[in-house]
C-alpha cells in the first residue's frame, strides 16, 4: 500500500531534523518540494494549496520569501487545511521535552505552507495531543475526559479571545459522554467532520483515538492502534490524513510494541520510516540536542 502526502512530508520533515540536528525552516521547504517534484509521477494526493506552494517553489527556496507564498494563497488568507497538522509529529517527538520549543517548531514549520490562523492553531493541537499521549502510561487506564480537559486548557492559551478548536473540543466531550457500544459515525461527522480543513479533522482524529479506549463492535480487534486507525477510516473523508493524524495519537501513547509487523509489511517503505524514527529517537534523546 502506498503512502500519500501525508508521510511523504512528514519523511521530508524528519530527514531535515536529523541532518540538521535542529529545526531549518529553508531546508525542510527545499525537501518539500523536492520530494513532490521527484515523485509527480506518483499521485500522493497533495492538497491543492500545498501542491500550488511547491509547483511555485520548484527546488530552490529563498531564506528572504519562504514563507511569503503561503502568505498569498487564498487571497491573502492562507490555507486553513490540514496539511501542517498532519505531518508534524517528528517536530514533536524533536522538542517533546521542551514545551515552549516545542509550540515554536509547530509555528515555524506550519507557516511555511499553512498560514491560516485555523491551520496553524489545527498543527498546534495535533501536536499538543502527540505530546500529552508521550507523557502518559499506556499501562494505565486513560481518562479521556481528563485527557481533552488538559487540551482545552492549552488551546485557551493558544486561541485567546478565539474558541473555535475548544468548541470542538467540547463536543469530543459530548460524543464521549454517550453511551452505547457502537458510536453513530454519521453524528461524528455532522459536529465534527471529516474534511480536509484543519477545523474539520484535528479534532475528529482526537475523537477516534479516544473513542478507541474501549471496543467498538464493528472492528474486530484487540489492538488499540489498529481500531484507532480502523474507526478513523470508517468515517470517510479525509481518511488517509485523519487517520494518520489518528495513529500518530495513538503511537505516541501506545509505543511502537503496538505495531503489527503483519501489518507494517504491508505499507510501503515501513522499514525506512521505522530506522528513520530510531535516528529521530537518538538525536531527541541526546545530551547535545537537550543540554
């Protein structure tokens, strides 16, 4: 099974970090578009602004206007997508023992095609989640209320005046409070959605992984990874993205023990991305890096 855009930037974002042993906003644009313009032949599904930013781009990036050209998409509104929420977990796993370090990486690398307030803001929950599931157990019971609770109270400090994302968060709340086995998919997607705009997936990635804790009727398996990532897909939509943006959750509390090989043989280039996150490890966990 080939992999769409979605890890496609994000191996350009870790190989970037692990060369450089710190975040080059220039040098992760440069690997963007080189990677989309490498592989035109394949169809990795970009979004129509991310695909925009890096036909302009082509293979040579100016440190002066990096960040001017996702400035003037959507007439001068920027994108709003999901496409720096989605690939921004290797910048947290980077900085994960650095809070504040952390928030920044999330901006810097996000701008540099997503300049959209709801683009930005969908990057930084994503990555806050990714972070709070690495400072968890997995061996104890997670309380998701408690788990969204602590994401309100973080995103308070991001949107301010703005509650856009903690009224979303709010309504994970709601649809985790109801009872019954099997969650109505169709529901989901009405409050939460499942499009491509940051808005219409973080959250509903969040949702997935919570609801996940416990079994859902219709996926028959014991593992919560994989029913984490199965649930996302079942909603439609954007579903290589949400589901991705799900698992990436989900890995960062359950640990990579989680992770089938069965199923890992199955998605193209697993064992790449797998030395590459050894590397990513190594380098975030060295004293030269967290001195």
């Amino acid at each position: 099974m080939e992999y769409t855009d979605d890890s496609a930037m994000t191996r350009a974002l870790a190989e970037s970090l692990i060369e450089k042993r710190d975040l080059n906003v220039v040098d992760v644009a440069r690997r963007f578009a080189k990677s989309y313009h490498e592989e035109e032949s394949r169809n990795r599904r970009y979004g129509a602004g991310t695909a925009t930013l890096l036909e302009k781009w082509k293979k040579h990036v100016e440190e002066t206007n990096i960040k001017i050209p996702a400035k003037n998409l959507f007439d001068g509104l920027g994108s709003l997508g999901n496409g720096g929420a989605m690939r921004i977990a290797p910048a947290v796993l980077f900085s994960y023992n650095n809070y504040d370090n952390l928030l920044h990486y999330v901006r810097e690398v996000t701008e540099i095609t997503h300049a959209h307030k709801l683009g930005i803001n969908g990057a930084i929950l994503q990555a806050i989640a990714i972070h709070q599931s690495l400072c968890l157990d997995p061996s104890e019971e997670l309380n998701v209320f408690n788990f969204v609770d602590n994401l309100i109270s973080k995103m308070d400090k991001i949107e301010g005046d703005a509650s856009e994302y903690k009224e979303r968060l709010n309504i994970v709340k709601e649809l985790l409070s109801e009872d019954g086995d099997d969650p109505n998919e169709q529901k989901v997607v009405q409050e939460l959605g499942a499009g491509v705009r940051a808005l219409e997936s973080v959250p509903t990635a969040i949702f997935c992984f919570l609801r996940a804790q416990k079994r859902i009727k219709r996926i028959r398996t014991y593992n919560p990874v994989r029913r984490a990532i199965q649930y996302a897909i079942t909603l439609g939509g954007d579903t290589d993205t949400i589901a991705s943006m799900t698992g990436a959750i989900a890995g960062a509390f359950y640990g990579n023990e989680k992770f089938s090989l069965l199923l890992l043989s199955h998605c193209e280039e697993w064992e790449w991305f797998r030395d590459m996150a050894d590397k990513l490890l190594d380098l975030a966990t060295s004293s030269e890096i967290n001195k």
